[in-house]
C-alpha cells in the first residue's frame, strides 16, 4: 500500500487521526464522549434526522416505556438521580440523552440533516458522501446507527382502498385523534402491549390483530419518591450501588439463563408467565386466544402490568385470525369477519438485517457489504467485518440485543474498539479489520451455540436469520465483558 502526506508510515505513532461518528443516538453520543474523554477532538457526528435521540426520538407513541430499569438503562458515567419511575417512559430517556450531549459538550457537535449514503474506503482513509451532495474525509468510522430504525410494514391487499388512517408506531401521527374511534393495533410485541395499555380506556374500540400469542410477564412499575430522588442527589454512590445490583439481578437471572434452553431460570420464568396468563385472564376461550405454544423467553419476553386487564375492557377485541385485506370500512379477516376501523396502526416491528443500509459501504478492494451480507448480516464480536479497515460497528449483528441494556454492550464495546484504534495511535499499523479466517470461526461457534439457546427452542422471532439460527450473542454476558476487556489482536489484519 502507498502513503501520501496524509497517511504516515507504520511504526510512526498518530495524533492527526480523524473519527466520523454516524448516528447520535445512544451509541454515537457514547462515543462522542469517549473520544473526548481519550483526548481525541478530531470527529464529526452524523445524524440523518434533526434532532439527537436516535430510537427515542423515533418512538414517541403512547405508553413508551424502556423493559429495562432506568437506573440501569443509564450510561455508567452519566447516572441520573431524576428518574420518575423504574422503568421511565419515553420522554424521559429522550430528555436524558438530550441532557448528557448537552453536559458533556456533544451536542454542539452533531450535524443533523445528514444522510450518509456512500462510505468508501481509499488509501487508508474513508470517504463518505451524502445525500445533500456534501463530503468527508477520516481514518475510523464508528458505525452506531442502531438496530430498530427501518420500519416493518405488512402486505396488506387493498390497503389503498382504506378510507381510515393507517401509520407505524415508530411513525406516530400525533395530528390523528383518537379519542372516541374505533382503532385496530396490529401487532402484539412489546410496542403493541405498550400501545393497547395505555388506548384502551381513550377509544371507542380497540381491536387488537394478534399474529403470535405471547407470553408476559408481570412487573411492577413504582414511582421513585422524591426521598429516594433526594437520596439519589446527594449520596451517588446509592445510585451506583442500585444500578450494580440491578445489573447483576439482571445478569444471573435472565442474561445468562437465555443461552441454556434448560436452566432452572428460564423454568421459573416460564412457570410466572403461565401462572399470569391463568389468574390474570378469566373467559377460558380468551385466556386459550392468548396462550402460546412456545416457551418464555423464545420471542422477546414482554413485560406489562396490565396488558392482560387491557384485552378484557368492554371495548377491547382480540382477533387472532389473520387480516386478508383491507376495504375502506376496515379490515377483513381470514374468517370472513369484517372489522370497521377509523385507525389502523402497525406495530409491526422493524428491519433488523439492515444495520447501516441502505447505506452504500465499499471496503478494501472495493468489497461491498451489501454482497457480504447477501445471506444475512454477521460481525465478528458484533464490532468487525473482514476487509472493511478501521469500520466498527456499537449494537452491530450478533451482540447481547436479546438479552441485556444495549447501553451497557455500547461502552463495553467502545472500551474495547479504543483498544484496536490505539494500535494504530502508537503507530503499530496504520489499518486493521477481523481476519477473514477469524470472522469464520467466530461465526461457526456462534451458530454451534445458538442450537442450545431458548431462542432455538421452537418458535419465529426477529432474533432469527433467514435460516432459522439465533443471531444473538449465544453465550452468557460473563463471557461477553470478558471478551470485550482484551482484544485478541492475532485475530485481526494488521497493515
């Protein structure tokens, strides 16, 4: 490989490296601050949308609510004593965000309005380009765009035809009322048990179109006291002491359960969902509509207080037949049965292959990932991808998405990602990417894991590739930290 004014020799340590961040939602505010932190000024955050947030500014749909306690769902760096409840709506974690770009002087620092659509790699360095014709120049790219940012919308015949108003719920038309309509859900995830909880007692008629029974699990949902919020100001290191706890409740109680279809976790977990399904729902024809013929946890496992009591309102119907079409009154299902709606709306879930695209990304030798990723999108540690130098991805395929706050993975992943870019700093190479060799063992053992994990014991999830195999970290989180703390630099291309 040649060098040039811009690119120094190996061996010569670097201090005029340049990072272009794409996204500023959890992931890329994290590493805009990291960097900071490491002393790096030299980046640039690129954000499609206009505002910082990234799933939080998408979502705004009633009853949003994070399945993760909010003392955890907080970077470690960044506690927040403000929490109104353990599991903080929406707008709190958005507010939140916004808060700590604002604190630690990142806000500034985002370009909205930016859509990357190219992102090539030359002669050492990556080339981006966007859609409104402007262009830059940097040696890493850190990849956060998130996961659940492509919306998913059904096949529907005729939906043309419908005289209603249909949206995504990660596209919420706030102009619609819905006060006193008659309103279809369609969907029953975990943003549909949220939606239908918090509409129910607002609409004439809720009609909730169940494609897949799920199994929930019960929680409560208290408010913190202004004592405790008080405490929490005053003595940090309660909050800190809190958000161990909770991390480590959530590790040996769920986390590390998922990757063993067998463990006496998942056993307890199954047995409470059931044991709510049985006290919470009495029409014995509505409690079968609603039971699952797979286990807890093989889908991702809802939470909700109330969800069961919702479905049971005077004004509430579960249809578990499937929508064939649509007419202008509404929807018709597969038994004939027609449904007159003012408002459909699709909790339908999102594109989890995409990652990055639609964005073009070339890599060395003009290596497209979009080829690379033709049967299904894999990652080594979910961070690397052979042949694309100097490119990491934060939340990227095959991490703890299923099973953990992504918060957590992202700094575990960062910390981790400064160590390969310090290979460069010090001048000990001036690229680096996964071996291809690596990238394939890796990939092989994960796909050998996965055959013992719940999401492998008999059931259609979005944890699922094209070919039926978990594509969630596989392991337990105990083994993700301990990957994370030392990269294995044998298992990368060093240039």
């Amino acid at each position: 490989m040649t060098t040039d004014a811009h690119t120094p020799p190996a061996g010569a340590p670097r201090s005029d490296l340049r990072f272009l961040i794409i996204g500023a939602g959890m992931a890329g505010i994290l590493s805009a601050i990291k960097l900071l932190e490491a002393g790096v000024d030299n980046f640039a955050i690129y954000e499609k949308a206009d505002r910082l947030g990234g799933t939080w500014r998408e979502n705004t749909y009633p009853g949003i609510a994070c399945d993760v306690p909010s003392h955890l769902y907080s970077y470690s760096f960044a506690p927040n004593p403000e929490w109104s409840h353990r599991f903080a709506p929406g707008a709190e974690i958005q507010a939140y965000f916004e808060d700590v770009a604002r604190r630690y002087g990142v806000d500034a620092r985002i370009q909205y309005g930016k859509e990357i659509s190219r992102c090539a790699f030359d002669d050492g360095r990556w080339n981006i380009e966007m859609t409104d014709g402007s262009t830059d120049v940097g040696h890493f790219v850190i990849a956060a765009t998130g996961v659940l940012h492509h919306p998913s919308y059904p096949d529907l015949d005729g939906l043309d035809s419908f005289l209603g108003t249909t949206f995504h719920s990660a596209r919420w038309n706030h102009e619609t009322p819905l006060a006193g309509k008659r309103v279809g859900v369609m969907g029953t995830g975990s943003t549909a048990i949220q939606i239908i909880s918090a509409l129910v007692d607002q609409v004439a008629a809720l009609t909730v179109f169940q494609r897949t029974p799920q199994w929930v699990m019960p929680i409560d949902n208290p408010a913190y006291s202004e004592q405790e919020k008080t405490d929490f100001r005053s003595e940090p290191e309660v909050m800190r002491q809190l958000r161990s706890e909770m991390s480590q409740l959530l590790t040996d109680g769920f986390a590390n359960a998922l990757v063993d279809a067998n463990s006496p976790q998942l056993q307890a977990i199954h047995d409470a969902c059931v044991a709510n399904l049985e006290t919470s729902v009495q029409d014995p024809t509505l409690r079968e509509k609603l039971r699952p013929n797979y286990r807890a946890a093989c889908k991702r496992l809802i939470m909700s207080a109330d969800f069961y009591q919702a479905v049971q309102r005077p004004n509430a119907m579960l249809v578990s037949e499937g929508i064939t079409g649509m007419e202008p009154s509404g929807a018709r299902t597969s038994d004939g049965a027609l449904h007159e709606l003012d408002v459909l709306i699709f909790a339908t879930g999102f594109r989890v292959d995409r990652f990055m695209r639609p964005m073009q990304v070339i890599g060395r030798g003009d290596t497209a990932l979009e080829e690379v990723w033709s049967q299904g999108p894999s990652a080594y540690m979910a961070i690397s991808i052979p042949e694309f130098p100097n490119f990491f991805m934060l939340n990227g395929p095959n991490g703890p998405v299923g099973n953990f706050s992504l918060i957590d993975v992202a700094e575990l992943q960062f910390s981790y990602i400064m160590q390969l870019v310090e290979q460069v700093r010090s001048g000990a190479c001036r690229e680096l990417s996964v071996s291809r060799a690596a990238a394939e063992r890796f990939d092989a053992d994960r796909v050998e894991a996965a055959q013992t994990t719940i999401w492998k014991s008999g059931c259609k999830s979005w944890y699922l590739d094209a070919n039926g195999v978990p594509t969630a970290w596989p392991w337990t989180f105990d083994r993700f930290e301990e990957a994370m703390a030392t990269p294995r630099l044998p298992d990368f291309d060093m240039r």
